[in-house]
C-alpha cells in the first residue's frame, strides 16, 4: 500500500473474528496523511454502529456486482476530483 496509489478498499469485517474492523484501523494509522476509501459490505447490518470516521461507505449484503461496482466507481471518482 506505501508504494501504489490504492483508490479504494473493498472489505467484509466481520470475516476472521471480526478482525476486518482491525485492518481498517490500520491502514488509516499506518497511511494517516492519505485519503484512502474503504467500502465496507457486509452481511451484518451495522451501518450504525462502524466507526463512522474510518468507513466511507457501508453497504449491507446482498449487493449485487453492479451496485458494488457503481458504488466503488463512484467513490474513486469523488476522490479523484479532490485532488
């Protein structure tokens, strides 16, 4: 991750006992200077209670290929005209 342009990260959190959440705290730790999306998709409805500052997106599985690609698109497009 240091050395590519990473425009986004797609990840379930709950797989592995949960320690998803624990890799989302940690690339913005180890990255704090850059603006890195991560979408979480989960099976777990809990769009209320991740940790809002570090998630840009939480989507509640089922999702469909399509919507998780428009999404991720549209999220990498935002941060693109950021720069």
């Amino acid at each position: 991750m240091a050395t590519h342009d990473i425009r986004a990260v797609v990840i379930e959190p709950e797989i592995n006992a949960r320690k998803g959440w624990d890799l989302i705290h940690s690339i913005h730790t180890a990255f704090p200077g850059r603006f890195i999306p991560i979408i979480v998709c989960s099976t777990r409805d809990g769009s209320n209670t991740y940790p809002v500052m570090e998630v840009t997106k939480y989507l509640t599985k089922p999702v469909l290929p399509k919507t998780l690609r428009e999404k991720t698109l549209e999220i990498i497009q935002e941060k693109e005209s950021l720069r």
